[in-house]
C-alpha cells in the first residue's frame, strides 16, 4: 500500500515538473512579443529610438516598464 502511496506522489511530482518546462518557453516567447510591442510603440513616439531586439524585447517583457526605462537610460545615455 505503501509503494502506491509513493508511486502516486512521484507521479503527481514528475507531472507539475513536465508542466513547468513545457510552459516555461511559451511564457519567454510571449513575454518577449509584448516586450516588442512597447518598444515598437515607444519607438513611435520618436522621443526615445531603442533597436528591437530579442534581447531587448525580452528584457522589457520580463520587468515592464521598469526595464523600458532602464533600457532607454542605459543605451542612451551610458552606451
């Protein structure tokens, strides 16, 4: 009974890590698209150009605005 008990709880666990890894690339992707577009609206505006980039797309679809902000300071004022 013991052995079920075990094998089921290993099952469960193996089944959320499976989960994890396959929602993981799908969740960089889609971050890195909204990233893409708040570079492509700001870079609109034509007050602040910032290169889309995968790197840069992905770095403002992690952290947001914070990252938009700090990615404008860093490439023009420090690059």
């Amino acid at each position: 009974m013991i052995e079920i008990a075990i094998g089921l709880i290993v099952g469960i666990i193996i089944i959320i890590a499976l989960k994890f890894f396959i929602e993981l690339p799908f969740k960089i992707i889609w971050n890195s698209i909204i990233g893409a577009a708040m570079l492509y609206l700001v870079n609109l505006t034509g007050i602040i150009m910032i290169k889309i980039t995968f790197v840069h797309a992905l770095i403002v679809g992690v952290f947001g605005v914070p990252g938009l902000i700090f990615l404008a300071i860093y490439l023009n004022f420090f690059k």
